[in-house]
C-alpha cells in the first residue's frame, strides 16, 4: 500500500478527485506515508517479537472406525496434554491425515486444565479457523486454528474439548497409545467446567500444540517407537523420557524457551509401516519437519526393525545394519537441509525379549557403532550405555528393566532423559 501512495503523481490526486494546493498535497501525502510506514514498522516489530514453537505433540496413526464413535452420534472429547514451553497466545493443531473422507469440527476449546476432566472455565477460550468456529479438514490434511491469547506457563496441563456432529467417518487419525485419561461425552458440551466420563487412552484428531514464545525459542523432536512413546511408565504421570528431558530443560534458564516434541509410535519401525502407523521415514516430513519452530531432533529409532527379522516374510523382508544406517543418513540429510540439528540415540539391549536373536544383537551392535562414531550426526545420547547392565551389556540393568527386556521402567525412562547433554541443545 505504501509503494501504491509513493508512485502518485499530482495529477494522480486530480483523477481521484482530490483538490488542494501543490505543496498542500505533498505536505499531506508526506505525512500519510510517514503514518503508513509506521503502522507497518510497529506491527512488525509487533510480529517479530515472537516465534511460535510446539510445544506438544502426539504422532497420528491409522485407526479403522469399527465402533461408529466417533462419528455415528454427536461427541464431545476432552482431551488432556501436558505442555513443555510456556507462551502468552496458543493455537492447536487438529488432524485428519489418515481420514479416507472429510472430517468436520463442530465446536473446538482449549483451557487450562483443573484436573480430571475439569478446566479453569476462567481461561477457556473457544478456538476458530480462519474466523469460523466449525471447520471441516479434507481427508489427508491437518488444520491450525486461529491463535488466542492464552498465557500458559511451561509444564502446564491443558485440555482441548472438541465437538465432532454426526458424520460417517470409516476412518480416523488418532495417537492411540496416549497413557493419558481423556474424556467423552454426548452431545456438543465443549464449554462445560467438567465433562464426561473417562475414554480410552487416545488423542483422537489432536495432533499438536503451539505456542507464541520469544525470538530464540525452538523445540526439539523426539523420533522414535514405543520407548519414547512412553511404553511402561505410568499412566498420567508424564514419565516418558521426553517428559523428563521437558523438566530438565525448563529448569536451564539458557533454554526454557525450548519446547520438547513427542513423536513416538508404538511398534514403530525405520523401513516399514506398520498396522496403522508408517515408518519414521516416511513419517518424517509429517511428524518433523512440519512442526513449529524445530531446531533439534532426537532420534531413537530400530529395534522393531531389528527384532523384526525373527518374523521377516517375503511380503515384509526383514533389514539389515546396513538398510537401517543408510536411513538413519538420509533422516539426517534431510533434517540438515532444513537447518536441523541431529542428535542420535544408540539402541538400548533387548535380549531375552520376545523377539531377540544372535543376528539381531549383531545388528544392535553394528548400528550403535555407527551413531557414537558418525561425524554426520550433531551429537550421541547413549541410551544403551546409560541403561544396559556393564556386567552384562547385552542385557538391561535389572533396576532399568521393566520385565519385559525391552522397554525401560520410569527409572530407566528417567536416567535416559537426565544423560543427555543438554550442551547439546544450546549450539
């Protein structure tokens, strides 16, 4: 607007039915241009002021809709997450990336949450897209709302309500494996202090959180399968490892800006997709790069991969060492690209689990070396080093194991997080 004001000549003015004297319209013209820069210079410095950064995330997955719920009558779920950045505005992400139809959203809130399925009513805001208060997503896309301001502080608990009217939905995006009580109820009751009975423990349609934070803000992505997914820690605790490195983080003043971001899947494999969800390579533009404000990644990614070739069919072949640090390379290529720095995680020990093997421990072992000795990578977390027993390597220290052999307990959860070098995270 204020290059179209520059390039009027006076007889510019006198086609628009302007009359005054010469110098009169210069005088004028000056300060209606000095008002327009101005404008421009303060809502710009308004804008760069802040950086929107996740600050929660879960990573969709494929869920048949056998039930008709959603979908078949009105519902209402609450769905509670548990933030790691703090903000003064908050938008959310809703997905419909695995719907084979559209999905409409009737009604959408976010507030701060009270505990159970009640909220602060007080910081209840009601969330739009693109000014409208329904929205419909298109099968294969996600959507983020309008922003609001809502000043959340770091490690808070918020719950996001949305309405979903009666549709046919066959299929829906859901992060199934949420330990999370969450919350439904009939009807459109989104505005409601407290709301419905608990649901399984699933995120259905939310995908993610973001939130206005200063200039140097970032987040960092943590890729992997059911360990960072939280598998045996307990259920609304936020134990996962994550979660812990979330704590960490907001406890370093040079970082409490930095938001941490949860992108394990349970099961979930390099090379291959699985039931409902897609390996990490080709969930990595999804599930990566797309989130808001990514500076960093964290990459624990393998072991189904590895455990996989005890079960290998000539429909679904199993990988070899090789197979996986060539992905392992191009997750980091690609994150480069993009100015992501790559942090990557070794494999922790898995035998006497169901699905070890003398090849696959080879394997373990080959892809390990690789991660600590790697210059392509912009750091190690090893994992295997802080969790494995050192009078049996190949094996879980006792206090770590969760029974299973394979995934670690909230202590073993615990002691990943609280190895890693958070210097890491300040280059």
């Amino acid at each position: 607007m204020i290059l179209a004001f520059a390039s009027l000549s006076e007889p510019d003015f006198g086609r628009i039915g302007v009359t005054m004297k010469s110098n009169m319209a210069r005088r004028n013209f000056s300060l209606l241009a000095s008002v327009l820069i101005l404008s421009a210079s303060l809502s710009a410095a308004t804008h760069s002021a802040g950086r929107w950064v996740g600050t929660w995330s879960a990573s969709p997955e494929a869920q048949v809709n056998t039930t008709g719920m959603p979908g078949a009558a009105g519902t209402s779920f609450r769905e509670i997450v548990h933030l790691s950045a703090g903000g003064t505005a908050i938008r959310v992400v809703l997905s419909n990336e695995f719907g084979v139809g559209p999905l409409t959203i009737g009604a959408a809130q976010i507030a701060i949450g009270a505990g159970g399925n009640a909220i602060d009513a007080s910081t209840a805001k009601t969330l739009s897209f693109g000014g409208q208060a329904s929205v419909t997503l298109p099968a294969g896309t996600k959507m983020v709302s309008d922003p609001v301001e809502l000043t959340v502080p770091a490690l808070t608990n918020v719950a996001v309500s949305l309405f979903i009217p009666p549709q046919a939905l066959q299929r829906a995006s859901v992060h199934p494996y949420a330990l999370q009580t969450n919350y439904t109820a009939e009807g459109n009751v989104v505005g409601a202090k407290t709301m419905g009975a608990p649901a399984e423990s699933g995120w259905y349609f939310l995908r993610g959180i973001e939130v206005l934070s200063d200039q140097n803000a970032a987040s960092v992505v943590a890729l992997g399968d059911s360990i960072t997914d939280g598998a045996a820690s307990d259920r609304n605790k936020n134990e996962r490892w994550p979660d812990v490195l979330a704590r960490r983080i907001q406890a370093d003043k040079a970082l409490s800006g930095v938001g941490v971001l949860n992108a394990g899947i349970n099961g979930n494999r390099i090379l291959r997709d699985g039931e409902g969800d897609e390996g990490a390579l080709r969930r990595f533009d999804r599930d990566v790069l797309a989130q808001a404000g990514v500076k960093y990644l964290i990459v624990l990614e393998g072991i189904n991969d590895i455990g996989h070739i005890v079960s290998a069919t000539s429909d679904d072949p199993a990988s070899s060492a090789e197979d996986l640090i060539r992905a392992l390379k191009q997750i980091v290529t690609r994150a480069h690209t993009h100015g992501i720095k790559v942090i990557g995680a070794t494999i922790t020990p898995y035998e006497d689990c169901k699905y070890a093997s003398p090849t696959g421990e080879a394997m373990r072992q080959a892809i390990n070396a690789w991660i600590r000795t790697s210059k392509e990578l912009d750091g190690v977390a090893d994992f295997d080093r802080i969790v494995r027993d050192p009078a049996h390597p190949t094996r879980f220290l006792p206090a770590y194991d969760s029974g299973d052999h394979l995934h670690p307990n909230t202590a073993g959860l615990r002691a990943m997080a609280e190895g890693i070098d958070l210097n890491l995270l300040k280059q």
